[in-house]
C-alpha cells in the first residue's frame, strides 16, 4: 500500500493563487482519494501535513488563519497579501480499507511521524507558525514526542527529550529518535507503550535526519555511511561515494536513494544482517 | 576459564569478526532515473519513489513511481504532469530533499 499527496498551486482569483491538496492511496484495488483540503496562499484554509501508513493512513491536517489586522483577504479593504498562520493542527486516520478519515480525538499534527501498528509516534507540531508565502505547512516541532495506539485511538503516554527530534521510527515496540542537542546529537530510544527512556546514544556530529527501526536494530545516516545499532553494538553497515537519503525498512531490506551531482538518482537496496 | 576455552573464544572471535569482514553487504541498485529524486517509501514488499523537476522553462515534473523491492519494471500511479505541483511526500517514511538538505519526517 503506497500513499502520497498532491499539492498543486492554482490561479484562486485576482489577487491570490490557492494550494489544492489531495491524500492518495494506491494498492491493489486501485487509486482512492482519501482527503481533499485547500489554502488560499497568505490567507486563510486547510492543509495537509506529515503523514504515515500502519495499517491505514494517519495524516496531520493543518488550518491556517488570516492574522493581518486589516483582514486584507477576508474584507479584501487594502489590497493587499494578507498574512497567514499555521494555527492549529489535528490528527486523522483512514482505516485500511475505508476512504474516510476520522480524526483521532486530542491527538496534535505532526513534524515527524511514525507508525507501526498500533503505535503512532508524534513530534508534535509547534502550534503556532507563520506561513509566510508558502504553499505547504510548516513542519517546526517540540522537543516531545507522544505515543498513540492506533487500535484503540488513545494517547498513551508522552515523553520531553533535550531537543527537538529531526527524525523519528517506531517498530511498535521502541520508537526512535534522532535529537539534536546542544550538546551532540543523541539517538534516543523510548517504550511505545510507557515512554520510559530505554537508552541515549550520543552520535557522531554528521548524523542526518533518517532513521528507521527493525524488530531488533535501529538505522541512521552519518555523513556517507548508514550506520546500526543491534545488541548495544553499534556497526557501519556501508559507506558510499554519495549521502544515503529516505533511508527506509522494509522485510528486512534497506533501502535509500542517492542523487549525484548531475541529478540523476538511484535506488539502493540492502539486506539486513 | 581455562587456556584451551581461551584458545577457543579467541579462534571464535577470529572466525566472528573475519565472517562479519567477509559479508561485508553491498547495496543492489534497484532503480535508476535521470531526475532528482525527493522522496521515498517502502512496505509489502515494494518501494515507491518520487522525483521532481522543473525543466528551463520553468514547467514542473512530479511524479510518483512504484515497483518491487526486488527491481523491475516501475508502475506510475502518479505521472509527471507539467503543472505547478508543490507535493514531496509519500507514506511511511517520508523524507523531502533539496540540494543542500533533507528533511524526514
């Protein structure tokens, strides 16, 4: 099961072009349109922001607020821009198999998100942020990071790091972090199901926000190498010409793309040990 | 423990640690492109990538390719349109790349 979004910038009216954006979902019965929000770019609207599948889609939907005292948009008095906010964000699920998103009651948008099923991991999302003349929200988060179970759409728990995490993963068991902090860049590994702190790493200064999470290794980009940690050991895994990028796991493979300097890209793939 | 354990443990060491040298993995390149990819996701088996372009007179290129993890040929659920597409994301783990970072989230 595969989901991206669309965001596509039209012409809205005469002064402002508009952002439409769609949640698709591609699998084997075909393309299903699960979400539809739209913006008005320095005005007012709804966005869509980080998503994540684990047995459904969960997705972050933003609204952005006209906050120009003139109400320029809305009243439309002096012309001008307009100036928006990203001013609140909640959180929606779309359970495998159906087309309509629910929101999950008191959990907040996300700047990086996880899943595994049934665990949802959040960074949530700096509440608010300006716009500015984006097309996309913002994704500023907070040094926390919270656990939802998807099955019963209930927090459990919530955890403070010392920084704001750039990466996140879970395998339903740990979630992972990468936290950058003024000290050095910790890996921080938490419970999904009680947020007890199970271990901090310091890492080497070129750790990149990637990380992902195995039934028993976590993976992460440092500078060319991908790097893991299995039984307390930390191993580098390879080291290539090109900075591994959107290092994910799946059965067991590694995969990651790199670009080389004339743009032309390709797809790596790695068994675990 | 006694010398011959020691002998033992240290031949074991040696054995672990030369095998571990030995299959030292190397990456298989599954996919190749021509255009700069920023996003990718992978899950049941298969691994989805999208790349973005925008050619010299300024149209946009975004679109979204899926194919097995073990290579072959790509479907395109989502072809390169020449439209003004802002979208950079695919589901599970998601990263955006630009040229000088890459943001997963």
């Amino acid at each position: 099961m595969l989901v991206y979004d669309s965001v596509d910038r039209v012409p809205l009216n005469a002064t402002h072009d508009g952002a439409d954006t769609t949640l698709w979902r591609v699998g084997p019965g075909g393309k299903a349109k699960l979400a539809t929000e739209n913006y008005e770019i320095t005005c007012s609207g709804t966005g869509i922001g980080p998503f994540a599948y684990g047995a459904g889609v969960a997705f972050t939907r933003t609204v952005m607020t006209e906050v120009d005292p003139g109400m320029e948009c809305l009243l439309g008095s002096g012309g001008g821009d307009g100036v928006s906010r990203m001013t609140s964000a909640t959180m929606r699920y779309v359970p495998a198999g159906s087309t309509t998103p629910v929101t999950i009651s008191g959990a907040p948008g996300a700047s990086r998100i996880a899943a595994r099923w049934p665990a949802l991991a959040i960074v949530p999302l700096r509440i608010p942020q300006p716009m500015g003349d984006n097309v996309t929200p913002p994704t500023r988060g907070t040094n926390q990071i919270e656990s939802w179970n998807l099955r019963t759409q209930t927090r459990r728990c919530a955890a403070s790091l010392a920084g704001v995490p750039t990466a996140v993963a879970t395998n339903g068991v740990q979630i992972a972090a990468i936290v950058p902090t003024p000290q050095g860049t910790n890996l921080a590994r938490l419970s999904a199901i009680n947020c007890a702190h199970i271990g901090v790493l310091t890492l080497s200064r070129h750790v990149r926000p990637e990380i992902v999470a195995g039934r028993h290794t976590v993976v992460w980009v440092a500078g060319r190498s991908v790097m893991a940690l299995s039984d307390h050991r930390v191993t580098r895994l390879y080291r290539g010409a090109l900075v591994p990028h959107g290092l994910t796991l799946s059965n067991g493979r590694l995969v990651w793309w790199v670009t080389g300097s004339g743009g032309a890209s390709r797809v790596l793939r790695l068994v675990l040990p | 423990m006694g010398i011959a354990a020691a002998v033992v443990t240290a031949l074991v060491c040696a054995a672990s640690t030369a095998a571990t040298a030995a299959a030292a993995p190397t990456p298989t390149t599954i996919a190749v492109t021509t255009k700069p990819i920023i996003a990718l996701a992978a899950g049941g088996g298969r691994v989805a990538y999208r790349t973005h372009f925008t050619d010299q007179s300024g149209g946009v290129c975004n679109s979204v390719h899926v194919m097995s993890l073990n290579g072959g040929n790509a479907s395109v659920p989502s072809p390169c349109v020449h439209t003004d597409d802002h979208a950079a994301w695919l589901s599970g783990r998601t990263c955006s790349s630009t040229t000088r970072s890459t943001v997963c989230r």
